[in-house]
C-alpha cells in the first residue's frame, strides 16, 4: 500500500505501509525498487498485485486541477483503504467507516436476535451487546471520530437509539456518541499522562514555563 504523505515506512506484521511526500526527491518508483531490493536481500518476495496506492488531496485543491502522479505499474489505485481496521479515503473523512461500522453491527444486531429468541438472559444479551457491536463501535474511536460530520454523528445516535428500540439497553441510559467520544478520549489521554512508559508519551509536549512581565502597578488597592 503506498500513502503519498510523509517519507517513512511503516510495518505492521506482514504489512508494509510506504508513505511519500508529494514534494521529495525521491519518486515512489525508486522507493518501490529500494523495498524490493530490501526484501529480496531478507528472502522475501514483494507482492505488487496486493499492493494499493491511495493519494491523499488537501481539501484547498481538491477543486484545482492538480498534475498527480502516475500509479505504479503493477499497484492498483484506490481511494479508500483499510489500516489496521480503519476504513480511510482519500478524503480523509470518516463517512467510508461509519457506512463500514454501520453494516458490521447491523448484522451483528441481526446475529443477536437469534440467542434471545432461544431464552438467552438479558443480561447475557447485554454482554454480548458490548463485546461485539459496542466493541466495534469504539474501536479506535479517538483515531477517526475527529474526522466524522454531524450527518455521521446522528447516523450512529441513530443506531444507538434503535438497540434502545429493541430492547438491548434501557431507555434512561442511552448512550451518546459524542459522550462516549469524550469519555473514551479522556481515558486515554489520562493513561498517556500517569504511565511513563506508554508509547504515546513521547509524542506529548512538555508544558512550558511562561514568565509574564506585568506592568507596574500605580496604587495598592483590591477589587472588592
């Protein structure tokens, strides 16, 4: 998968994610041929017909006429791809992965039907309910809820007030997505600042020390 983005390669597993500048001196044949070579050298074998090249646009040029690059031959270009379980466009929009989470947890809604109507406890269903569809909603949620319209918020309010509807959760605690977005951020960012060792502490800022030069002031009175 090839991201003209940033200079840098990115593995996870088996997969490698190549990310190029659009401005760099190198082009992302050269990069493909260094890849190839560095595979070959480690008795491994680059796979192009799985290989998929998306091309990320800032929104002030989507309406220019812009001289994009060549795809790679051999690399098919698309304009949404799947990371680590996250459906990204070339948009850089969340609409591809709601209208994804959407499809996913209405046929798990449909799946859970099944047990109840079996005699499953409700508070089995319950459980359930959170390892699977609540589980699929949240997951990464503070990665792409950022990018997501208020057409997406209310699509997934929606959907969460239809599990109310049949049942899966009681009508005086229907859960808000953006709440949930808010507590699930806060979660995170509490770990990131408590655990030293966590990997995304690296990447926060130290506060920095502000001395204010006041003027001086011309009498010793109080604001009452």
């Amino acid at each position: 998968m090839l991201i003209h983005d940033t200079n840098k390669i990115l593995k996870f597993a088996d997969d490698t994610y190549l990310v190029v500048p659009a401005v760099t001196t190198m082009t992302c044949a050269d990069e493909l041929s260094h890849i190839e070579s560095w595979a070959t050298e480690n008795n491994l074998k680059l796979n192009c017909t799985k290989a998929k090249e998306i091309i990320f646009q800032s929104c002030s040029n989507r309406e220019k006429v812009v001289q994009l690059a060549p795809p790679q031959q051999g690399v098919e270009l698309v304009d949404k791809i799947t990371t680590l379980g996250i459906v990204v466009n070339n948009r850089l929009t969340a609409a591809n992965h709601i209208r994804y989470i959407m499809t996913a947890c209405s046929s798990l809604l449909f799946a859970l039907c099944v047990p109840r109507s079996h005699g499953l406890p409700e508070t089995s269903i319950k459980d359930v309910l959170q390892a699977t569809v609540f589980a699929k909603i949240t997951y990464c949620l503070p990665a792409w809820f950022g990018f997501g319209t208020a057409a997406d918020r209310d699509r997934l309010n929606s959907f969460l007030r239809h599990c109310v509807k049949l049942g899966f959760w009681s009508s005086s605690n229907t859960p808000c997505i953006s709440t949930v977005a808010e507590d699930i951020v806060d979660t995170l960012f509490n770990k990131i600042t408590c655990y030293h060792y966590h990997i995304l502490q690296s990447y926060l800022p130290d506060r920095p020390d502000i001395d204010y030069y006041l003027r001086e002031r011309h009498h010793n009175k109080t604001n009452s």
